[in-house]
C-alpha cells in the first residue's frame, strides 16, 4: 500500500519543522486555476477541498458530484500544465450535514454514500464531521463524545471499504487519510453577524475527542493502520472571520491547547476560517502545531476585488462611448436580491448596511452567487470589454498597483483574467510564507 504523502505533514512536524500545507476550499474556477498556477511557478503541491454541501451525491449547490469535481480539477491542471500527482483532493465536514432534516437512520445512510463517493472518486483527505444532530437526536441534550465518534467510525469503515474497491480498479490508489473533529463554524460560514467572542478549544475537550475516536475506531475494527491515517484534529485556535475584519490568533490564548500536540505522535492540528489572518499570524499558527491551514471566503474575495477594480477600470475607460458597459457590480447585487437563501441570516442591519455587506462582507457570500448566468454574463462582458479596448497602464495603476508593477516588470500579462488569478494570488503568498509546503514533495 501507497503511503499518503499528507502524513508527511506529521512527520515533518514532530521533528520540530514548521512545515504544513494550505487546503483551497473552494468551487470557484478562478480560484483554483490561481492556486495551480501559483503552485507551478513555486514548485510546491496544492491542496484543493470541496464541503459537503458544495458537492455530494446529488450534486450539492454547485451541482457537481465528487467525480464531477475531480474531472473539473483535473481539466484545469492538464490546461495549465501541472502535474495532477502533485493535487491532493479533500472532502470536508463529511457527514450528515447536508441531510440533518433526517431520522438518523435516513441521515447515516445518505452520509454514508458521500463518503461511498468521495473516496471512490480518489478524494485522498477525508474529513469526517458527525457532530450535528440530526432530526431524531433530542434537541436539548449535547450530542456525547462517544455518540459522535461512533456514527464517524461508521463512515471510516465505509471509506475503508470504497477505498479497497477502488483498489481493484486502480491497484495505485493513495490510501486516504483522516480528519476528525469540527469545532468551527458549518460550512459556508456562522449565522449571524454577531461577534460573540471566539473561544479556544479546551485542552479536555480536544483530548476527550481524540480518546473517543480512537476507542470507537477499536469497536469498529478499523486499528493500526486506519487509526494511523488519522493525522489531524479540528479545532478553534481562536480565529474567525467577521463581516469587517476578523479574529487574529494570539498564541498567549492558545497555548495550552497548542501544547497538548505534543502528546499525540501521529496528529496535527487543523485550522479552519483561517481566511483573512495576517502571514505573520498564518506562519505563528504553523510553528505552533497547526499542519492544515484552510482557507476558502478569503480567496473569493481577492477575486471579487479583481473584478471590482477592472469593472472601475471599464466605467472611467469606456463611460459615455458606444461600449454596452458590464454593469457586473450592480447585475451581483440584483441577482443577490432576487434570490436572498444564501446571504439573508448570515447578515443583519438597516437596508444600507445590507447593501454593503452583500458587496464588501469578509464572510463574502457573494461567492455563491457567482455562478448565476446573468453574473457570467455580466463577467464575460467586462473581460470582452477590457480585453477588446485594452487596460491603460495609468488606470491599471490606479486600482490594480501589485500588479501594475508585475506588469511593467514583465511579471504578469495584461489581461483580465491574468490580473484576477494575480489578484488571488497575492492571497496565496501568505499563506506559502506561512507553509514552507514544497518540503512535502
């Protein structure tokens, strides 16, 4: 059996090296053609993940199955020529998440065929998250420890046993390895816009997790070498993004519970809502024992102001010609509108605030919305527009400056699409700061 290169992570930090990896969470094409690019011209593995509710069975919001968006990934790496054996795919918050409306009968079953197709599709990082109650759990009791760690081995087995069929079809399929625990927000973000103070996991509480797991993996028979794949353990550093800035890591806070790693030989911990933490935070939380940094709304969002500033770019360049302007900013904000599931609980305020929360929010629910036709509509003419009449560098200046100075120094084409994945790729920088990741492979 192939060993995972991922547990490499753990190797290298247990010798004291701080060296991790930064996980894209994210469907968004200009996202993940930034991330190869930038992982080609660095020399380094990239790690690509999709969420339970972006892509399952049924095709989750985005409308891609697991394979789906395997094949998408795929396609682009072979576009930008990047050696596939250097992607590590990721399914997080696996689960019943998506089907907690369920009877538990119902809602494990249907877990359990996610699971069936992420790893069947070659997905190698598999985060099993059971900690949400579903529809036949008594909603005022805390879910036990050992009621979560038991439904999580019941998905373990079912991955352990997609995974010995894909081996039959393909006799070089990477073993996965495992992520447990959730103490972070669901995916896509928290509800509500209240800042209520972000706590440090408890020491007790992380040790309790790992304990449970690891007896309930025993009960299921899945020891040795399964348990070993288990190389990391979610858990709240004490970061968060909020509407207007975020919850920076302060390492007095979390000292405790980053010293606890130190008991646990084959585990790592994983930082979820990293987004927005300064390089010199994301560096602080690698050093400290934290091997997977994952990132998602923060990578959205440089790529909203990419296409922010080109759309600035577009009005002072072609306002008052005969060119039909994008109107891409204004075409977001009415598709937001229409159709409100996506934003409506996640932001609170007078009708202005909401206004500028559906445009600039860090949590930047935007995002969901950027695969609507009318919005692709919208971009494909800014990108027609800039590319047909050009980018004037004095304007490029004005509202791209990073990557105005790439393009006088014959870094970065100017083209739109060029500038957005740039945009995005100033992003990524800090987190390879933070990462050192070419050490991986």
């Amino acid at each position: 059996m192939r060993e995972n290169p991922l547990k490499k992570i753990v190797e290298l930090q247990k010798k004291g090296e701080n060296v991790g990896i930064y996980s894209v969470c994210s469907a968004n094409g200009y996202v993940i053609e930034a991330a190869l690019k930038r992982g080609l011209s660095d020399g380094s593995c990239v790690l690509i993940e999709s969420t339970a509710n972006q892509c399952d069975q049924n095709g989750g919001y985005t409308g891609m199955t697991p394979a789906d968006f395997r094949q998408f990934v795929l396609e682009t790496a072979e576009r930008n020529g990047f050696d596939k054996e250097r992607i590590f795919l990721g399914g997080d918050h696996l689960g019943p998440l998506t089907f907690a409306h369920k009877d538990e009968a119902e809602a494990m079953a249907d877990a359990e065929e996610l699971i069936r197709c992420y790893v069947g599709a070659g997905f190698t990082k598999i985060h099993i998250d059971t900690s949400m109650k579903v529809n036949s759990d008594d909603p005022d009791t805390r879910l036990s420890d050992e009621v979560i760690a038991g439904r999580g081995a019941r998905l373990a087995r079912v991955a352990e046993e997609t995974y010995q069929q894909l081996l039959e079809r393909e006799p070089d399929a990477v073993p996965p390895v495992y992520i447990i625990g959730s103490e972070v927000p669901i995916p896509g973000g928290a509800v509500g816009s209240e800042d209520n103070g972000v706590q440090v996991t408890k020491v007790e509480d992380f040790r309790n997790t790992v304990e449970a797991f690891k007896e309930a993996f025993r009960e299921a028979g899945l020891e040795n070498d399964v348990w070993e794949r288990v190389i990391g353990v979610v858990v709240q550093p004490g970061v968060e993004e909020k509407d207007s800035g975020c919850t920076e890591y302060d390492r007095e806070k979390a000292k405790e519970l980053m010293a606890s790693i130190d008991e646990y030989p084959g585990l790592v911990f994983e930082g979820h809502s990293t987004d927005y933490q300064t390089k010199i935070k994301l560096r602080e939380l690698i050093e400290d024992g934290v091997g997977i940094l994952k990132v998602g709304p923060g990578l959205t969002f440089a790529m909203r102001e990419g296409l922010f500033a080109l759309e600035n770019i577009e009005r002072e360049l072609l306002n008052g010609t005969d060119a039909e302007l994008s109107r891409f900013s204004e075409v977001l904000d009415e598709e937001m509108c229409r159709d409100d599931c996506y934003w409506r609980k996640h932001y609170q305020g007078t009708e202005a605030e909401l206004r500028f929360k559906r445009k600039y929010s860090f949590s930047d629910r935007c995002r969901y919305y950027m695969p609507v036709p009318e919005v692709e509509k919208a971009i494909g003419r800014l990108i027609d527009n800039l590319r047909t009449h050009g980018i004037p560098l004095n304007l490029l200046s004005q509202f791209m400056p990073i990557q105005y100075t790439k393009v006088r120094e014959g870094e970065l084409e100017n083209d739109p699409v060029e500038l957005i994945e740039d945009r995005i790729i100033n992003t990524i920088d800090e987190y390879l700061y933070a990462t050192h990741q070419k050490e991986l492979m």
